[in-house]
C-alpha cells in the first residue's frame, strides 16, 4: 500500500508549541513518511542572545529588513540551529515514541543551492548599497536517494537551513517556506502543508477571520505582506508538482481552523469547480484521508450531514425516510500523480475518470437532489477500491445497507453497466532443493511454478471457457536448503460461476513442493434490466435523448464486494469517462462528459425516488 509522503514546514515559533509534532505523530500513526523543514527565526534569536552576539541586518529599498549573512556569520547560523532548533525537535518527537533524523540540509551536501545576485540594500544614511557578501540563496537540488532512503528508515526527517552552495564556498542561507516547497516537488511529495501563525493566508490582515480558503497561480500576492510573501510563493513553487498545497494556521496543521488551499488549475466554469478539486487532491490507496477530509467540509458548507467512518470512507447524506438509495464511489486511484490541468475542454489528471469524476457527480447530485421525506439518499467515498483488500466496501456492506445501490465507476455518460466478473486470485509457490540450474534434468523453482501456473490456468479455464486470466507477479528467493518462486495468478470469471468449484480445482494442485493460498473468491454479479432501478436509468436516457448501451463488464468494482452477501438488493454502475483511459497516463474527462452524466444521474435519482415502496420488487431487478 502506498505510503504517502507530507512535507511539513514548521517555523521555530510554531515548533515551541508542540501542537504541530503531535500532529505529525499522527500523520506517522496513519502511515505517512513525514519530512519536516524547521525555521529557526526563534531559535537563532535565543542562540545570538546566548552568546552575546547581535544578530545583523540589511534594509531594503521597499522598507522590509532581511538576515544579513556574510561568511563569517553562516558558522554561527548553523550552531543556531544544530544547537537550538533541531535539537528541540528532536526530543519532542522522540518523546512521542517516533524514530527522528535532524540535519542541517547543507550537511553532507543533501540539499544545494545557487547563490543570489549582489543584494541592493540602503545604508543607515539611506544611500543605496551593493551588498556582494550576503550568503543567501536558492535551493535547486537534492540528494533524492539519499533523502527516501532516510524517509524509510525514520518515522520522521527533519532538516533545516541553510544548504551547501554547488559553487563551493560557505553554505547559503535560504527561505525554509521555499526549501520545503523545493522538496516537495524533488521527492514527489502528495501533500505539502505551510504552517503559519495566522489562519491561513487572510484578505485583511486585521481581522483573524478573513481566511482565503481557495488560490489559484497569482491570487495569493495581493494579500500576502512580509513573510507571508515568502509562503505564497512557495506555495506557488510547488504547483510545479503534483502535491496538494496548503497555508495552514495558527501554528497547526488543522484545517479546520484556518486553510488556503493553493490549486494548479482554474476551472473553465463555477459548476467544475468540485470536480477540478478532487482531481487535484492526491489520493493513492492508504493515502484518501486528506480528500475524505476537504469533502466532508464541502458537504457540511452545503447543509449536509457527512463525516468519516471507522474504514476512512466518506459518508454524506440526505433525508431521513426509510428508503434507501446509495450511490458508492471511491476516493482512491492508482499511483503515478501529476498536476491537474484543463486542456482544451478536458480535465488531465490521475484519478479524473477512475473514479473521481463519479464522485463528484454522486455529491452534486447529493446536493442538489429532490429527497421525499421516506426517502434517503447517501454517497460513500470508499477506501482502497483499487486495491485487493477492498476496505471500504467490506465496511459499508456490513455497516451502511441500502435498498439500491449505484456504483460510480466510468461507463461513459451513455452507458449503464449492469455487472461485473468476479476475481478469483491466487498465491502459487513453488519450492524445489537447492541445486545448479546446469544439471542433469535440473528444475529450477521458476520452472516448476511456471509449470504449475500452467496447468492451474488449463483446469479452470476447463471449468469456466470464459474465464480471464494473468499472471500479475512473479518473485523469486534462493535458500541455502531451497529455492523458491511465487506468483500471483488473477482470474476474471463470470457472474454465476461456481467458484467453489474453482477453489477445488486449484488446490487439487498443491503438495509435492508447491503451496497455493486462494487470496481472492469475489463472485461475478449481474443485474436484470426489468427493475426499477434500471428502468429509472432507462427513462433518464429516454428523456435526455440517449439511446444507451448495457454491458457487463469484465474487471471487478465495489459491487462486486456488495453482493457477497447483499443478495437482493438491485445494483448497478455508472459514472462519466472512458474506461479505457483508466490508470492510463493519459487519464482525462471532458466538460461536457461530465456534465451529461450530472444531469443524467440527477434525473434517474429523481425518477428511483418517485416510484412508490409497494411498486419495487427487487426481485425484477435481478437476472
């Protein structure tokens, strides 16, 4: 599972108070590598007045004042913080039970820089200077191999300015907003978070409340006055990559008590503004919670209930009545994340068809939906749908029932999907004696497993001709007293087929060195078309003017987990997109696509509702 990774800036003064460390303990405690860039502005201050030393200044021509360093001043900048800062985060994380690796970034080179140019700065006389001595810069590049394997090895990371200078010479001191930005898009960072004293980036800086909640590229410097010039443009730095970006404060990372969020793109319209936002969100499996978390906010702004269950899963609804409509999407994608970007009408980004665009239609259509007062209508954002462990479907199956279920998954707006395959999974490994592969009638372990992969696949497909197969994962291990190959075997096999008899059918073939553990038994399911769940598609279609096309579909969904035990319950699939284009690096859906899916799922929510109880009979709706 995906283990995602937060940069977190933190200066001196937020450190102190401790809220910021317990808060990334809790980041450690759901899974995440956490790199944590410490200002030091409150403990050079301490270290300078420690050693009598006054800490030097340079004023500039637009009245701000700035650290002056020239080289004999980088030593005692360094002890500052090797003495003071990194010391103090070190003994409060510790204390928290994590594992912590403190370094100045210039130390070992981790982190190196280009000097500036010679700095223009006025003397106390208020004549211009050229100041050619100030070791300020830039930080540019970073020892990637070096810093994930410490982020591996660590429950934390922690460094610090300043970094060497690639020209040699004494290190320079640099932004710490603009080193962990720098970081972020280096390392590949999911989620970037700039703690500051205020609540987030404020409109006016006299009123505590006046929080920006939303930016785009060049919103933020209108606002933004001294050092908050300097996080803005970090922030603006890091949408080069594809981490989610953050002003967050005072001193925490809680965003709910005051958030700018910086987005990499505008959308073309205010009605895809939801969507451009959940694409822009990274979510890899294991990694959903920083969605699950800006959702539940956008749905409680628009008087929804919502909140997060026990597995992660986003859980909104409306109304109160007794029956029940789920609409189940996933919050979850695949990994290999870039920037969201609008291109020519169409939304670039991983995730933007499978599945967050049927997300955000499920959510719009939440919003806006006519609920009679028996009804009830929930969405379910699940976890790690692409995934095997399928966590957020076992839980809503056992915890969230409903009457009839939609599951958002991409069909393309004219397409309702009636079912899938089912997944029959298994580990296969094959152990033979330790021996050179060049003797006499040698088999090797690989041999042996690709062997019996073979002969595995031949009485299954026997069992079920329409059954789909792949090898998805192959491994090997030398012992001293024996080898070892495994392999991951994945079947697609239809609704209705018998997977006892399968399972019989693999396991007819273990012993004599070869073990094989069934991973996955999921039934393929399939539902009818007379319905009136189908039937309020089939009118939504007929209105809008589609003639639409039903298919079953060969991989596997939620619905799939669903109907293990929700025998009854009429379900069916649907979402806007090109399945083809799922975890493609070309995943992108249209404006317009999405629109007409919007509007489609709307009129079918509608319709669903607007047939009375006793007309049901969800056995129509089963084939």
């Amino acid at each position: 599972m995906n283990r995602p990774l937060y940069v977190v800036k933190a200066g001196s003064a937020t450190l102190d108070r401790g809220l910021v460390l317990k808060e990334i303990a809790g980041l450690v405690a759901r899974g995440a590598r956490v790199l944590l860039i410490a200002g030091g502005a409150t403990g050079i201050a301490r270290h300078y007045a420690k050693i009598g030393r006054p800490e030097l200044r340079l004023r500039l021509a637009n009245g701000d004042e700035v650290r002056y360093c020239p080289p004999e001043e980088m030593a005692h900048l360094v002890d500052a913080y090797e003495r003071v800062t990194l010391p103090a985060v070190e003994e409060g994380l510790t204390t928290l039970g994590l594992s912590v690796f403190t370094a100045v970034a210039a130390r070992g080179r981790l982190v190196t820089g280009r000097a500036n140019r010679p700095l223009k700065a006025l003397s106390a006389e208020d004549r211009p200077l050229l100041v050619r001595d100030h070791r300020a810069g830039v930080p540019v590049t970073a020892e990637t191999a070096r810093l994930t394997a410490l982020l591996e090895a660590y429950d934390v990371v922690c460094l610090s300015p300043p970094v060497a200078d690639a020209a040699g010479g004494a290190p320079l001191n640099v932004d710490a907003d603009v080193l962990a930005a720098v970081l972020a898009g280096a390392l590949g960072a999911d989620h970037l978070r700039l703690v500051t004293g205020t609540a987030g980036l404020l409109t006016d800086p006299g009123d505590p409340c006046s929080t920006l909640p939303d930016a785009y590229r060049g919103d933020g410097a209108r606002y933004a006055g001294g050092r908050m010039r300097q996080k803005v443009r970090a922030a603006e730095i890091a949408l080069d990559g594809a981490a989610d970006v953050a002003i967050t404060g005072p001193h925490t990372l809680g965003e709910g008590t005051g958030c700018t969020r910086f987005w990499p793109t505008r959308e073309p319209a205010a009605d895809l503004a939801l969507l451009t936002r959940v694409v822009s969100v990274p979510s890899v499996s294991g990694d959903e919670a920083e969605l699950a978390a800006y959702l539940v906010e956008w749905c409680r702004e628009r008087g929804m209930d919502a909140h997060i269950d026990t597995a992660g899963n986003l859980v909104a609804a409306r109304g109160h009545g007794s029956r029940r409509l789920l609409l189940l999407g996933h919050l979850d994608t695949v990994p290999h994340i870039w920037p969201a970007d609008w291109r020519d009408g169409e939304l670039w980004g991983r995730g933007s068809v499978d599945a967050k665009g049927s997300l955000a239609v499920f959510l719009e259509v939440l919003a806006h939906a006519d609920i009679p007062e028996d009804g009830r209508l929930v969405v379910v954002g699940a976890v790690e749908e692409e995934i095997s462990s399928s966590k957020g479907a076992f839980h809503v199956r056992d915890h969230h029932p409903a009457d009839a279920v939609v599951v958002g998954e991409p069909s393309g707006s004219g397409t309702l999907t009636l079912g899938y395959f089912g997944l029959f999974k298994l580990k296969v490994t094959a152990s033979v004696p330790t021996g050179h592969s060049a003797g006499m009638d040698a088999v090797s372990a690989p041999d042996r497993l690709i062997a019996v992969l073979g002969e595995i696949r031949a009485g299954v497909h026997d069992a079920s001709p329409d059954a789909l197969s792949a090898v998805i994962d192959l491994t090997g291990e030398r012992g001293r007293e024996h080898d070892r190959a495994t392999g991951i075997l994945n079947f697609r096999v239809p609704p209705g087929v018998d997977l006892d008899a399968l399972r019989a059918v693999a396991l007819a073939h273990a012993g004599d060195g070869v073990d094989i553990e069934v991973l996955r038994a999921t039934p393929g399911h399939k539902s009818g078309r007379t319905g009136p769940l189908v039937k309020a598609f089939t009118r939504a279609f007929a209105e809008a003017g589609i003639r639409p096309r039903f298919v079953v579909k060969k991989g596997t969904s939620d619905m799939n987990t669903l109907a293990t035990t929700w025998h009854d319950v009429p379900m069916v699939a649907y979402g806007p997109g090109d399945s083809a284009l799922d975890h493609t690096d070309e995943e992108r859906i249209g404006a317009m696509e999405y629109r007409s899916a919007r509007s489609l799922l709307a009129d079918a929510v509608n319709r669903w509702f607007a047939v009375p109880d006793g007309s049901r009979g969800a056995e129509g709706d089963r084939s």
